[in-house]
C-alpha cells in the first residue's frame, strides 16, 4: 500500500499504516499508547484502527505531541 493509496475517510489497520508511511509498526504502536496518535478498537476486535486523515498526519509529521 502506498500514501497516494490512503482514503482519509477509511480506517486502516496499525501494519496498513505503518506500510503507508515506512514509520515501524512498533513506533505506531507507542504513539497510540502514548496518546499521540488517535487509535481505536472496533467492537469485539482485539486490532487498532486508525482513521485515514491520521495516516496521512503521521506521513507529514503534522502530529501534535501530547
């Protein structure tokens, strides 16, 4: 999956993301537990999910640190 691929309307999964962006998967992880990056889990799933707009903040480095 590449950026220009990436819906920001869409969720995608933290492995999507971290593909999309070229950041690692562990990295993504941190920010969501930290705060930095909104996550979420849909219910009765154990994956987080991270709206499209998010992905592409990540890409930019446009996160604002918490």
């Amino acid at each position: 999956m590449k950026l220009s691929d990436i819906d920001p309307m869409k969720t995608y999964s933290v492995n999507q993301a971290s593909e999309a962006t070229g950041e690692p998967v562990w990295s993504i992880r941190r920010m969501i537990r930290r705060g930095t990056l909104p996550g979420f889990k849909q219910p009765g799933q154990r994956v987080f999910r991270i709206k499209g707009k998010d992905v592409l903040r990540v890409a930019e480095g446009t996160l604002d640190a918490a």
